[in-house]
C-alpha cells in the first residue's frame, strides 16, 4: 500500500501525543481544501502547528525549525469528514439488525435493550462506534446520545469521547422510554462544564422524539446556555406542523439544525428556509429504514441555498463511513432528478461529486456549529486532516482527485487521520487501539443488553423480540407518517 511516509519513525509517536503540540508540514499531496478561496492545489503542502493550520501553499519554504515532514506525494489531503448525527451508544449492537425497519429498529433498541444499557455499556458503545469512525474518516462525529439515563450514562459517554480522541458534539436528550433518573434538562450546565474541560469536545440540546417539556421551553433552556438545538424531523406531518408553529411564532434560527427532514410539508420548509434552520440529511436509514416515507429530501433542502450534512444515524442496520453517505445522497438525488426530467417536470441541477464531499465536511461542521473551527482547510483553522492514498489499488493511476475520493477509496486509503493537529490514525490503522480487548468488551456489553432484553440471538439477528411495548413509542410509530 502506498501512502504517506515519515523519516523518523520517533516522530510519528511525537505527532501522536497531543501534549507534545509538534508542528508539521503534509508535503506534495493533491490538496482538496475545501476552502472557496483555496480551492484545490496539486504537489501542496500544509503546515501545521499548535494543532491549527498555519499555511496551505503550493511550496511552504520557510518551515519551523522542529517541523516534521510527512511525505504526501501521491496523495490526497482533505479536511476530516463530520458526520452529523450518530447514535453511538448503539455501537456494541452494530450490524445486528441488518434488514430491520423502523418498527424492529424501535423494538430492539429504545424499547428492547437501551433501559438495560449500565454507564459501562455506553462507554463501549460510544468507543466501538467513535474509533470505527475515526478509523473511517470522520474526525467530528455529532453523537446525538439518547440513552443517558442517568448522570452517570453521560459521564461515562465523555469519558468515551476523551479515550478516543475525537471531535465529539454531545448532543444530549433524554431517553425516549422507560424510567431513568430524570436529571434532563437540568443536567445540561453540569454537562456544559464537562464539555468545556475537553477542547475536542461541544455540546447541543437534542430534542429528540420524546418531550419532558414543551419544545418552546426546552430551546429557550438551550439558548440560556448558549447551546445549539438539534432536532429530529422525522414525524412526517407531526414534525411539519410543529416546524410550521415554532417558524411562525420565531423560535427558529441558524442555531437550529434538523436532522432527516423526511416527509415535511412545504410550509414547513417555507419557515426553515425563511429562519435559516440548517439540514442534515440522514439518507440511508431513510430509504432503508424506510423512515416518514423513505424518501431523503435531497433536493427540497439543496433549493433552500444552503447544502446539507450528511449523517450515518444507526449502525445497527447501516454502514458507518462517509463514502456510503456520499455516493447514496448523490445517486438519490441523480435519480430524483432523472425521475423528474422523464415526468416532465422541473429539472434540477444534478449533484455533483464536489456537492457532496462539501456535505461530507464544511456542510457538516456547519450544521454541528463548528464552521468557524473544522469543516476545510484554511490558515487558523483546526487542523483536522486526512491523508488518503491516491496510488494503491482502488485508484491508481489516478484520475480526478475529487472523484476519487468521493467514488474511489474507501477507509482503508484512509492512511493517517489528524485530530486537531494530533495524529490518530497511522499507516492504516487507529493509533492506542487494543482491537482484541475491545472486541471482546463490546460482546460482553452486548450479550449483556440483549439477554437482560430477553432477546437471543439468530442467525439472521435478535430474535424473541416482541412488537412495541412501550405506549408512548407505539403512539410515535401510529404517527410518524
Ligand atoms: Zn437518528
């Protein structure tokens, strides 16, 4: 496998303590920067140091004394991926349910095992999913966290976030059934301090499916405290006629990002578009899950002038990288235009493959509020880097880079992932990882839920699981769509 090389192998451990703060120079890569003004330099160099980018130029002559120098030629150098919504306390149960729809979804995890989850279950889940994504590509994951039960569940999550060394945005809800300690929203100043201790680490209010107060109340507790609001639009006509409401009434804003967006009404999106709600898509778990009527609103959230993030969702029944996300969103979006022309319709512009790395990252850091932090590679910003392969076998000899990358590779090209200027993954693989150890604390967790759920499992998944238990969970799912 080709890939980056660094001369000194003493440097890689000293890129990979973030203690250390080492500077370096990504030398001679094809550099995707996402950044307007940048755009894309072929044989570009990238110094960084004190963690943030301090120049992106074709040839970076005069380099700090101490810098390392990470051979990138034949490479591509993009800005990390964000995925915009996970929910990573389900990583012990991934692929577990591969077939699921959102009925067996529901009945496996919010109504099955997560009241059986301890804080140890969410720390390995969260560990499981969040080294997975590092190892894929994404650097910021938004980790919508609707298991924590108690203030103890949320510690244990933080403490995941640190373990791994990830750009974490803690977008914290209640859970959506059965009892738990009931420290939400209260909790949310406590958990802002926890955040705040770890610079990799943000936080947002969730208003997830369930509601321990008014949605009026509980934003207005979120702008309090300065948080962000991310919201699950997935209740078909439900969440069209509350977006409608909060729209009318003001409660929208920039500091609103919806999530799925499926299914909503056009004076919905007449608000969202008037308050500039920002949109992540969550494009497979719609058509797989066959979520509000399966179909990602692709183009009605392109039309609001804005692009989209794009999200993985559940890993349980979906595939957690960012190429998955790219090439599904446009390939829906080429179909619906097609399907469009063909009726005699509209014809919209077709995504291209730019579009959708720009979902991938800057439209992603966006829509988690970090913008101004990640998201492209520009001189200040954090230095969240990947350096992919360009020349083994999925892409030699190497046609357009941006193809490439969106069509091409996958995470195993991914061959080092900096984090806030720390590396995290080298030569292909996650850096202070012991893979066994955490193989096998992910089974006993897992084994764990789903025998406290009195779930076996089958050949083909989770088996005695009944239908939907919990009365405001079967209300939910009667209304969705
Ligand atoms: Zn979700």
């Amino acid at each position: 496998m080709t890939g980056p090389t660094i001369g000194d192998p003493a440097d890689i451990i000293r890129l990979a303590s973030p203690d250390e703060g080492a500077p370096f120079v990504l030398r001679g890569a094809t550099v995707l920067t996402l950044d307007p003004g940048l755009g894309r330099i072929d044989g570009g160099d990238v110094l960084v140091r004190n963690g943030r980018i301090a120049a992106v130029a074709e040839r970076i002559g005069d380099l700090p004394a101490d810098a390392v120098t990470v051979d990138a030629t034949d490479c591509i150098v993009t800005p990390g991926f964000v995925d915009g919504h996970r929910h990573c306390w389900q990583g012990s149960l991934r692929r577990l349910a591969v077939d699921a729809d959102l009925a067996e979804y529901l009945a496996i995890t919010h109504d099955g095992v997560a009241r059986h989850y301890r804080p140890e279950d969410m720390y390995i889940g969260n560990r499981v999913a969040l080294t997975g994504a590092l190892d894929a590509g994404f650097t910021t994951v938004l980790d919508l966290s609707h298991n924590t039960r108690s203030k103890a569940h949320a510690d244990a999550v933080f403490d995941a976030y640190r373990d791994t060394g990830i750009r974490a945005v803690h977008a914290s809800a209640p859970p959506n059934a059965y009892e738990w300690e009931e420290h939400w929203p209260d909790d949310l100043g406590r958990l802002r301090d926890l955040a705040d201790a770890q610079p990799l680490v943000t936080l947002r209010m969730a208003i997830d499916m369930r509601r321990v107060r008014p949605v009026e109340e509980l934003m207005g507790i979120a702008r309090s405290l300065g948080l962000g609001i991310t919201m699950d639009g997935v209740m078909g006509p439900g969440s069209a006629e509350e977006l409608t409401r909060l729209g009318r009434q003001g409660f929208l804003g920039p500091d609103v990002t919806l999530i799925h967006a499926t299914s909503l009404s056009e004076s919905a999106w007449v608000e969202i578009e008037r308050a500039g709600v920002q949109i992540v898509l969550a494009t497979t778990s719609d058509e797989q899950l066959s979520l509000a009527g399966g179909v990602p609103p692709v183009q009605r959230a392109l039309d609001t002038g804005h692009k989209p993030g794009l999200s993985v969702d559940v890993e349980i029944s979906l595939a957690g990288d960012a190429f998955t996300q790219m090439r599904a969103t446009l390939l829906t979006q080429r179909m619906l235009a097609v399907m469009s022309r063909t009726a005699g319709e509209r014809q919209p512009e077709m995504l291209t493959n730019a579009d959708v790395l720009e979902m991938a990252t800057m439209s992603g850091a966006r829509a988690v509020g970090l913008a101004d932090r990640v998201g492209s590679i520009a001189v200040g910003k954090e230095a969240d880097l990947l350096v992919i392969s360009a020349q083994g076998i999925n892409s030699l000899p190497g046609g357009n880079p941006v193809g490439t990358v969106v069509q091409g590779v996958d995470r195993s090209d991914i061959r080092a992932v900096f984090v806030g200027g720390t590396l995290r993954k080298w030569d292909g693989a996650v850096l202070g990882v012991d893979l066994p150890d955490l193989r096998a604390r992910a089974e006993t967790s897992r084994d764990h839920v789903l025998s406290a759920a009195g779930f076996r499992i089958g050949p083909n998944g989770p088996e005695g699981v009944p239908e939907l238990q919990d009365a405001w969970l079967r209300e939910y799912f009667a209304s969705h769509d």
